[in-house]
C-alpha cells in the first residue's frame, strides 16, 4: 500500500511539472471557450433534486430558502399542491438510501435534450429485443413506443447506472414528478421571471469581464476543456457542482453555480465557479493513506478534495488577487451556517474549517506556485 501511494505521490509532482512547463498568458487563451448560460431544462433537473434533503451529502441541493421561495411562487401563480410535492418524502428515503442514483446529477448533461432524458428515465425497463418494458403483465399486446433517437442511445447507459429495482422505480417516479412539475409550475414560474433572470446574467457578466475571466483564466486553461461551459441556476444557494465529459480525446466542462441578485451575490457565484474549476487540478494531487473500508475512503477522499479546492482558491487569490481574499475567506467560512462569523483571523479559520492533510497540502502549494509563477496575468 505504501508503494501505491509513492506511485501516485511521484505522478502527482510528475502531473504538476507537466501541466506547467513553459510560460503562458492571457494572450494564449481565447475567452469564447467558456460560455456563461442560463438553461431552464437544466435548472428543472435541480429544482427537483433541490426537495430532496441529502443531510450532510456534499451533493445536498436542499435548501429551505429556496424552497420557501418556490412554495410562495406556488401562491402566486395560484397553484396548488404538485406531484413533486407530495411525493417529495417518499422520494428522498429511496434517494438517501442509494448512492447510485446521485448520478442524476451527471445525467442531464450526458443527456444532452430534456425531452431525451426524461423519456429515457421513464423507460428504463425498455428491452429493445421484445420491444416491450419489463413492468408489462404477460400476454399484453406489446407496442413499440415512439422513442427518440437520442433515448435509444441513454436508456442503456441509465440501465447500466440503475440496476436495482428499487432505482430503477425510484427514476420513474422522478422522471413523473420531474415532468408534471415542469408542465404545471416551473415553465410559468421562469417565464415570470425572465426579466429578473436576465438582469441577474448582465450583472454577473458585467463583473466577469471587468474581473473574473482574468482571475479564472489560467485554471480554465490548465482544466485542458475544449468546452467550458457556466450555467447560472436560481436553484443554486451558494452551492455549485462540476461535470465533465470525455468523449475520445476532448473534454467538456460545465460549472453550475448561483444566479445572483446583487453584486456581492455575483461576486459570490464567481467564488463558487473558480472553486468548482480549480478541482479539475486538484482533485488528482490529493493524497489519502489507506482504509479497510472503501465507503469511508471515498467519503474521506472526496472531503479532503472537496477542501484542497478551496485551499488553493485562498492561496491563488491572497497574491495574485488580494483585493478579493477577504471576501473569498468569508465567504467558505460562513458557507453552511446562517450567521456571519466574527473573527479577527479568518484566514485560519478557514484552514481549520477545511483541513487538509500534510502532504497534499505540500502538493496543493506546489500547484499554485506553479501557476503563479508561471502564468502572466495581463
């Protein structure tokens, strides 16, 4: 075990080498790779998920705010009670209980069109050799749905990720209350809001060309993305998450992170973004000892990654950025609390908060002296 773990500490040092030979500056780096989106088939997805109370899951959407938020929209659009509604806490035991079916986070974007990822969902028993789902009785007459073309191509990658019984009635549901909420309330809700929505994407533009693309440059660069894609969701409260794509030998990367409403809420999405995106160099540095149990060593590992992320945000930002440390600190401080945190050394705090171990902390400091010292900023 040992070994193994010198192996990947020497590929590590090996990687950061690599990724930083040469010299290299904004003029090297186009800024039409990274698209700043707003996708309502895509925050649906979210929305859905964000009822379903994880506890202490980093994959925890919920967040009471938001749902209080959406319950008054409900009011106001004079709709009752949905589908997902009521169904919402009998889907979130089952959601709880199988970790396989956190890959509907990834789904969506695997899926490519809504219509494709919720037909899929719901015939995730399709067996294409008798044409028919599995859930249908004996002797029936069997008919071939119309099924998309791109659903032909997800429903055995869903078939694959769900293999359960109990995963594969929980995605119907889903896909159910997923379709009937977005039919009766969520279509109406985001045609209300479009002009906010649209207000709240230029003010988030208007600081990412005057300050972020400059600070987010160099760790797109190095993420080796050819698509670099920031969706803004109202369903995000100041939470973010990250899914890549690899189709041969091209990446596609997509940031989700909150929509703001004011300028130290944009500012507060791009603190989420850069964090999200400095995982794509750090996740690999991470070095974790050994463990009898494998559901701890991952949990562990995703931990420390999910910590070495914002470490190395705090160190990038207090020398080449340091006009937005403070708030960068504060802001991963009071994350997951509903109070503002008073201390006098934020800085520490945040080291304690998110600890990371010795030797991946030696690696993560490598990394952005590497970046630093090797990347112009113009």
């Amino acid at each position: 075990m040992l070994n193994k773990t010198l192996m990947k500490l020497t590929f590590s040092i090996i990687f950061v080498f690599f990724i930083f030979e040469g010299s290299f500056s904004l003029a090297n780096f186009d800024p039409n790779r990274i698209k700043i989106l707003i996708r309502t088939d895509l925050d649906i997805v979210y929305h859905t998920l964000a009822h379903l109370d994880l506890l202490k899951s980093s994959s925890n959407l919920f967040s009471q705010s938001y749902l209080k938020e959406i319950r008054q929209a409900k009011e106001d659009l004079k709709i009752g009670m949905t589908r997902l509604d009521r169904e919402r806490d009998t889907l979130r035991i089952i959601y709880h209980k199988y970790s396989k079916l956190r890959f509907l986070y990834k789904a969506p974007f695997i899926a490519d069109d809504f219509s494709s990822f919720k037909q899929a969902l719901k015939l995730i028993d399709y067996n294409f050799r008798i044409q028919s789902t599995q859930s249908e009785r004996k002797g029936e007459e069997r008919k071939l749905p119309l099924i998309f073309g791109n659903s032909q191509r997800l429903i055995p990658i869903f078939q694959k990720h769900f293999s359960t019984k109990m995963e594969r009635d929980f995605v119907k549901k889903f896909a159910a209350c997923l379709d009937e909420e977005f039919v009766n309330f969520y279509q109406l809700y985001r045609e209300a809001r479009m002009e906010l929505d649209q207000g709240s994407i230029e003010l988030f533009s208007e600081f990412w060309k005057t300050k972020g693309l400059k600070i987010l440059w160099p760790w797109a660069f190095y993420s080796g993305a050819k698509e670099f894609k920031i969706y803004l969701s109202p369903v995000m409260y100041r939470n973010g998450l990250r899914q890549q794509l690899i189709e041969g030998s091209d990446l596609s990367f997509f940031v989700v992170a909150p929509l703001p409403k004011t300028l130290s809420e944009a500012i507060h999405s791009f603190f989420v973004i850069l964090q999200q995106t400095v995982h794509r160099s750090t996740d690999d540095l991470v070095i974790l000892g050994s463990s009898p149990n494998q559901n701890e060593r991952t949990a562990s590992l995703n931990k420390i990654r999910e910590n070495a992320s914002i470490y190395a945000g705090h160190l990038y930002l207090k020398v080449r950025f340091p006009e937005y440390h403070q708030s960068y600190l504060r802001f991963f401080v009071e994350k997951g609390t509903n109070e503002k945190i008073e201390s006098e050394d934020l800085e520490d705090t945040l080291i304690q908060k998110y600890a990371v171990n010795e030797t991946s902390l030696r690696q993560i400091e490598n990394l952005v002296n590497q970046l630093i010292h090797n990347t112009h900023f113009n």
